[in-house]
C-alpha cells in the first residue's frame, strides 16, 4: 500500500492506496498530502509509486521507490500538490 497522509511526519488523516490502482484522487485528497509511505509487498510487481501534480497524470510528478517516502514533502517541492497517482515498475 502507499499511504499518504494530510500532515507532516505521518500525521492527520491517511488514505492507503492498493498497489496497482491508478487515477484521480478524489476531490477530498487532492492537494493536501504533506507525507506519504509506500510499503511494497514483497511480491509485487512494482517498485514505485508516483505522486502527480495534475489530475490524469499531468504536470510534475514524485516517485517513492518500496519501502521508502517523506515525512515532510515541502522538503521535496511536492507538499499539497499532487491530484493523481499511480503505480509503475522499472527494471
């Protein structure tokens, strides 16, 4: 799952994301994730989850490599941002 949360340091409300689902966030998480954690199953398919600056994949992106992500994405450039999601795997 990739969970990404309202506030810094995992804090405030979490939307937890299955691997594999891709899209638009809904109206109430767009551009108000501050933190996020991708916890890859050990067998899965991908390997990176990609926050996206626009809705269908538009604008900027941020990929979180399993097992990593950001306490804090205004460290990143990315804090608020992102309105679209999805899961890929590079070799």
């Amino acid at each position: 799952y990739a969970y990404n949360w309202i506030d810094t340091n995992r804090g405030g409300n979490c939307s937890a994301i299955q691997e594999g689902w891709q899209g638009n966030l809904s109206l109430q998480w767009r551009n108000v994730i501050s933190s996020v954690w991708y916890e890859a199953d050990e067998s899965s398919w991908y390997n990176i989850y990609f926050l996206c600056e626009d809705i269908d994949y538009g604008g900027d992106w941020y990929g979180f490599f399993e097992n990593t992500g950001s306490n804090d994405l205004s460290g990143l450039g990315f804090n608020d941002e992102a309105e679209s999601v999805f899961f890929g795997q590079i070799s």
